[in-house]
C-alpha cells in the first residue's frame, strides 16, 4: 500500500461517502468528550482565557486540512494596514522547530525554524509575524513591540488567547463533508460551532447541500487568484496563462492539494500531479521526474527550497478576490469592533 493510499481512503470517507468509515465513530466519541470537556472548562473559568493588551481576530477553520487560512490572513493583514492599523500575526509555526519561547519572523527565516506558512505570511503581509506553540506569548510579544491588533493564524480551537472577533474559513467545494468529528469526519468541532463565529467565508461556491445551516447559506465567499509564475531561482516572473496548453509537474505539500491541481487546470495547463503531505519537507532532489518538464509548486512549498536551482522550478502566488460589495461592510465591521474594543482597553 502507498503511502497516499490512507490518505485517499479517508478523503472518500469524509467527502464521497466512503464506506466502513462508522467503524471510527467510537473514536469520534472519544475526541467529542476530550473536546467538549476542555471548552467546558474555560467556560466555567477552570481553565484560562488570557486577554491581552489589544484586539485579537482569530482566522481558523472547524475542519481538518487547507481552507485558504494563509491568503486570507494576507487580505485581512492589508486591509487593516489601509485602514490605519499596525496588525501582527501569531501562529503556532507547524513545521519549524519548537522553542520555549516566542520566535519573530523575518523574511529571511529558515522555514525548518519558523514554518512554512509563517514564512509566507512574513514575506507577504508585511507585517511582524510570531510564532509559539504558546499563542498567548507570541501576542503578548508583538503587542509590546507595538502593534495595535494580533491576527490569530488558525487558532479558532486555541482557546486560550481570547478574542474579538472570529473569523471561519470553509472549503467551498468540500464544505462540512460527512459532518462527522475526527477520525470519522474531518470535523474538529460540531456544525453548531458556525453560529458562533462573527464572520463565515467560504474559498469558492460553498456546495449547495439539503443540511445547510443558516450560518452556511450567509457565508461569504472569495477566489483564489493566480496572475503569475515566479522562477525559483528569481531570474524571471511570467503571467501563468502563457503557460496554457503546456505540460507541468504540479508540486503541493499543503492541506488540500487538488485545488492546486484544479487551479492550473483551469488555466488550461496540462497537470502531472505530485501531491505531498502536509507541511512536508521537500528538497530540489524530491522534485526530480526525470524529465525537462517544468516544475510549478505552491508559494507555501516554495519557501522551503534552496533558491540556487534550475529555471524548471517555478511558484504560483495566489491572492484572495472577495466582492467588494461583500468586502466592505465586512471588513467596516471589523474596524468598528477593532476600535470600540481599543477604547474600552485605554479607558
């Protein structure tokens, strides 16, 4: 069995109605418990939420795997920048090695050291970026350094750092799959947990189901844009469609791997597809097939990479496409929040 046999088998599962998957309830049962058992606690105050000195926006997801988490920090991180703000995004830094204490990314990071996508976002948002397994400390550090809102990278479940606003991601054309937990599902929390949220996005159509909830049908969506292909190497920078009808090995080690894929597609590009785990530490010999062929990879995959290769290996950059008839309000409301909660911290 290959490696991405599991894999395969569990997408079925969650996402085609696979079967033998009810075999993983118990498990499900088991992780509801734990779960719910830990936000019971911090309701009840046993165990700590830590506020600190300036507003925190969670950007998460409740379901397993990539949703556009990063690209949509990117947006957010800019959009607050125009509006007069000093953002500073925390993250847990999966992939990078831990620490004991809080890590400032620079855009010269390893990203063994820091994370991959930490390195994106520090590169991309022009903004301080901190890393932690500790959120609470990585905030608390970039709050003396002076910014005057934190962006929680995927942190909706790290209860600890508490927050004023939340903001959940789905994969439009996946949605809530089974709508089961994990292991059986790809559920992290319950579907309830949506009506929660302050802000729904969804990366695409969110698929029309008969089991919508109300949060669901008000989602707002976006695009993921590709404009350019950036060498590797930094020799050249091209618009992606002049690559259309040629032939390319299509490199992703990120959560959902076929939106990559069906990104180039798209553009009409002939995909050979080498999809990687998650978080995965790929080296120039890992994209080796044996031909001449070009190698296009994801800019989370890229940062990885020695940039002392061959003009083959090139990365798509994407950017979030939200209508800015959606957009605005949106984001108008996340200034007001922003601004009311800075005032009620200085007074």
């Amino acid at each position: 069995m290959s490696a991405a046999a599991p894999y395969r088998w569990m997408h079925r599962v969650w996402y085609e109605g696979g079967r033998f998957g009810w075999f993983l309830l118990p498990l499900s049962g088991l992780y509801w418990l734990i779960t719910s058992c830990r936000r019971l606690f911090f309701r009840c105050g046993l165990l700590k939420a830590h506020r600190i000195s300036v507003p925190v926006i969670v950007v998460g997801n409740i379901t397993a795997g990539g949703t556009g988490k990063t690209p949509t920090v990117i947006w957010l991180a800019r959009e607050l920048r125009a509006r007069g703000f000093s953002p500073g995004i925390v993250s847990r830094g999966y992939g990078g090695k831990r620490s004991g204490s809080s890590k400032r990314v620079l855009v010269d990071s390893a990203a063994d050291e820091v994370g991959d996508e930490p390195l994106v976002l520090a590169r991309r948002s022009d903004c301080p970026v901190a890393v932690d397994a500790n959120r609470v400390r990585a905030a608390t550090m970039l709050a003396d350094d002076g910014v005057d809102v934190i962006i929680a990278d995927d942190g909706l479940q790290h209860y600890r750092l508490a927050r004023d606003c939340e903001i959940c991601i789905l994969d439009g054309a996946r949605g809530l799959g089974n709508r089961k937990l994990i292991p059986a599902g790809p559920l992290r929390e319950l579907p309830s947990r949506l009506e929660h949220v302050d802000q729904l996005l969804t990366n695409g159509p969110l698929k029309v189901t008969e089991d919508l909830s109300v949060a669901e049908q008000n989602a707002v969506p976006f695009e993921l844009l590709a404009a350019d292909a950036c060498r590797l190497n930094g020799s050249l920078k091209r618009p992606v469609e002049r690559f259309s009808g040629s032939t390319v090995h299509a490199v992703a080690g990120i959560g959902n791997p076929t939106r990559f894929f069906d990104l180039l597609r798209e553009l009409e590009i002939q995909v050979v597809e080498h999809p990687f785990v998650d978080h995965a530490a790929l080296t120039a010999d890992d994209l080796e097939f044996g031909d001449d062929f070009a190698v296009f990879m994801t800019e989370k995959d890229a940062v990885k990479l020695d940039r002392d290769v061959d003009d083959k290996f090139w990365y798509v950059p994407v950017e979030l496409q939200m209508d800015p008839v959606l957009a605005l309000p949106m984001i108008g409301q996340i200034e007001s929040r922003l601004r009311h909660t800075s005032g009620e911290t200085q007074s």
